[in-house]
C-alpha cells in the first residue's frame, strides 16, 4: 500500500512539474507592434474585415487579439451629426501562428449602415498577443 501511495505522490509531482513548465513558456504580451502586424485590411461589403496578421517574432503565436475600429467620418466635420455609426470590436484569431509566418484572418459579417453624410474608415490593431516557447 505504501508503494502505491508513493507511486502516486511521485506522479503528481511530475504531472505539476509538466504543467508548470507548459505554462512557464507562455508569455501574454499586449500592444507590442513588434511582435504581431497586421496588413491588407479590407471591409467586405457585408460589413466584415479581412486581412493578414504577420507574425514577426522568433515564437510562435497565439490567442492574436485584434481590435477592429470602423471610425465615422462626417463629410462636413465642423457641424457632424448627433448619430455617430463608428464602433469597435475585439476579434481573437483562431489557431498559432509560426515564427515569421501569417494567417489570414476574417471577421464576422456586421453589416454598416448605408448613409450619405459620412463614411467609414477602418483600423485594424494588434492589442494582445501569446507568444509560445
């Protein structure tokens, strides 16, 4: 019985070991532009965003967040309206992405609204990123 008790003490102990030194190689980093570009911004006529991100470190990366800002620029800014349309929205891109590699990316359909008195611009951010290894 003693043995047993000490095989199982033993392998919880490596077990933890293990899952600490996963989570020892995982760093969270944010608003690092050296790390994680992003490029080729397009708004799709149903409202989404495509684009690529750039991984330009020597880790892998993960967990990329993006914040995805669709600015509203009136035509006559000195007397806008009182209805800004503009809005911001997180997207995390699935999957890792490989040291120097890229990953397309697309978000979700959200159509704009149709107006005459202004128009959209649209940003495209890396505001978090886990870099793995």
């Amino acid at each position: 019985m003693r043995t047993i008790l000490v095989s199982v003490f033993v392998s919880v102990i490596a077990i933890a070991a293990l899952a600490r030194a996963e989570m020892a190689t995982q760093t969270v980093v944010t608003g690092q532009q050296d790390v994680a570009s992003v490029s080729d911004v397009v708004t799709q006529g149903d409202g989404s965003v495509t684009g690529v991100v750039v991984n330009r470190s020597n880790r892998t990366l993960r967990d990329v967040k993006l914040m995805v800002a669709q600015e509203w620029l009136w035509n006559n800014e000195f007397h806008p309206g009182t209805d800004d349309p503009g809005r911001a929205t997180g997207f995390t891109v699935p999957g890792d992405i490989p040291p120097g590699g890229q990953v397309r990316f697309s978000t979700p359909a959200d159509p704009l609204p149709r107006r005459s008195d202004g128009y959209f611009r649209t940003h495209v951010d890396v505001v978090g990123v886990t870099q793995v290894g």
